[in-house]
C-alpha cells in the first residue's frame, strides 16, 4: 500500500472498531434489559449470565460488523472531505476510485474476518447460547413443532423429516440416509411416520431400498407396516441450534444437500440458500465500505454532514435490498445465484458509477 493509503487506513480501522464495540454493548445492553425479569424471576447466577453473553457476542460481531462499517466509513469520507484532503489528492493527479483502495481493502479484510468468524466460531457458540437461552432464561426447552429438519449422527446417517412433533415424539415423512466413510450410500429408509419409543424408533408404513458400489439399487426394495430400528438421535437432537442450516459450517451445510439430493429429495432450496448465502453475507463489509465512500463523495454535497446521511440511507437501503432478495429466493423459483448476487453487484456497480463520474 502507499503512504497515503496507509494514512487513510489508519483513520478508517480505529473509527471501525470503536463502531462495532459500541453496537456489541449497546446490543448486549438492550438483550439484558430486555431478558432482567426473566433473570431476576428464575435466579440466574451471574457466571451464566456473563457465559450466555460470551457465547452471544460473535453472532453480534457477524451481523454488526457491515453496519459499523459503514458508519465509519461515512464518517471518515466526509471528515477528510471537510478538510479537502481529497480536493488534495485529485490535485496530486489521484482519482476517486484510486482513492476508494483503502476503504475496499479494510472492506475485504473484514469480509474475511466476518467469514472466518461465521464458519469457525458462530456454529459453536450459537449452541451454547441457545442452550442457556432454553433452559436459564425462560426455563423452556426447543421449539415443539420443526419443520423440514436435517441432521447427521456420527456414524456417518442423514435423518430428513418433513415434520417433528418433539413433544409426541413422532417424524414425519422420514428419510434415512445411510453411507460408508467414503460417503458412498449403502441403504436409503423412507418411512410415513417413526415414533421415539423407550426400545428405539418404530418406524410405520416404509420402505428400505438398498444400494450397491456402483450407485445402483441391490435388490428390490423391501416394503414393511412397521420396523423398530435403534438410532443415536432423538427427536429433540431435530430441535437443537446445530441442526438449523443457519448455524452449520459451510462444509456440513454443502455436505447436507448433496447426500438430500441422493435420498431423492428435490426441494432442497432453503438449504441451497442458505449455503450461498454465507458466502454473500461476508461480502455486505466489503460493499458497504464502498457505499459509505462513494456516497459521501457527491459533488453537491462535498464536506456537508448531508454527505454522510446520504451515505447511510443508502447503506441501509441496500441492507434491506439484501435481505428482501434472500426472502424471495427462498419462497419463489427465483435462480439463485440471482437472487442473492444481484444486490451486490447492482450496489458495487452504483459505487463504482458515482466515483467515475464524480468530480
């Protein structure tokens, strides 16, 4: 980097991290008043307390870190536009979009810490906080009723149920999923329903079709009224945080809808989105670095606080843009690659545009 990026990076970075200190505490702060009653009401000690928030802290950084960004950034853009320590830099023969490097660079560095953070430490905390959530503060255990749940056990099975009832302890449209460490599949179990019972599951009205080296079926398919099979998992392991495609690494998630796809099941869209979307949600740091520079650049409003309420509501703007396209895609036929990349090119588009064209 040149000097002057560096320089420009220096003011950028401290400005970024005291944003994003702020809206952790402010976030923990508002969790805590807003769960005092419950604390207060249950006797919760204070070393849970301080754990539940420990854990609770990195699905904070994950979400906040774009919004931090583009605070600072913002901020930074039309502090050294009061200065007109741009108008410097142009004169010295730097345009604006050479001028955006450090801002993208400090953009990308906290994709990549946002992406690493997701990947390595928000899947395991998120349970432990979850966990504390359920059974400190509101005395609750998980959600009763799940829908269209996927999880694995550790000999290497793939359970899918249309619906779990974890309070009767019944699957729904139940597909078992069985392969080798090779993960090649060996056999594939269908079953309409499957009740947890104290001797294992008593699976009811399925079928079990077995499946050979080369992929092909071994055999025909063998039919039965009912079946009691013992498996490692309960119906509430369908119900724990790490079952939810939202808390699973990249790796399982990916791993999760190939072996759906070999059980023969379709619909795997809710999961596809969620795989692509972990790769677009580090990517919000990078463009909103952008925004909160280009918007702040307008001729118009140059060194005017206005540039930087501009920079935020389009900040903002396409943080909603984001989140309305990932709804779509889930509930519409929409390609996906579509739906999820759209906003970021359109927004990394805009930026470049404006800083081309502004002068």
């Amino acid at each position: 980097m040149r000097i002057l990026d560096r320089y420009v990076a220096r003011q950028l970075v401290p400005v970024w991290i005291w944003c994003l200190v702020v809206f952790i505490f402010l976030t923990c702060l508002i969790d805590l008043f807003g769960r005092l009653d419950d604390i207060l009401h249950y006797h919760v000690r204070t070393r849970v307390i301080v754990e539940y928030y420990l854990n609770f802290i990195p699905f904070i950084f994950v979400r906040a870190c774009p919004l931090a960004l583009l605070f600072s950034a913002a901020f930074v853009t039309t502090r050294l536009s009061r200065y007109q320590e741009f108008l410097a830099m142009s004169a010295s023969g730097t345009s604006l979009v050479r001028a955006s490097v450090p801002f993208v660079f400090v953009g990308w560095l906290a994709s990549v810490l946002v992406f690493g953070v997701n990947e390595y430490i928000v899947p395991r905390t998120s349970v432990v906080s979850e966990r504390i959530r359920q059974e400190a503060f509101t005395r609750k255990h998980a959600a009763q009723t799940v829908e269209n749940a996927a999880i694995m056990d550790t000999f290497n099975r793939l359970y899918h149920a249309r619906e779990v009832d974890v309070k009767a302890g019944e699957l729904h449209d139940v597909t078992i999923l069985e392969q080798d460490w090779h993960n090649r599949p060996t056999k594939s179990l269908y079953a309409q329903r499957a009740v947890y019972t104290p001797h294992g599951w008593l699976l009811l009205y399925g079928t079990i079709y077995r499946v050979g080296a080369d992929g092909a079926l071994r055999g025909l398919p063998e039919r039965f009224v009912e079946r009691l099979i013992s498996y490692p998992v309960t119906p509430r392991s369908f119900a724990e945080p790490e079952s939810r495609p939202d808390t699973m690494r990249y790796g399982q998630l990916r791993l999760m809808i190939v072996r759906l796809k070999q059980t023969g099941m379709k619909d795997v869209r809710r999961y596809a989105v969620e795989l692509g979307s972990k790769l677009t949600l580090p990517l919000l740091n990078l463009i909103v670095a952008l925004i909160g520079f280009a918007g702040s650049m307008q001729t118009q409003l140059r060194g005017n606080l206005k540039g930087l309420g501009v920079s935020l509501g389009l900040g903002i703007a396409y943080y909603v843009g984001v989140a309305i396209c990932q709804a779509l895609t889930k509930e519409f036929p929409i390609p996906i690659l579509l739906g999820l990349w759209l906003p970021h090119v359109g927004a990394a588009w805009w930026c470049v545009r404006r800083l081309s064209t502004t002068r």
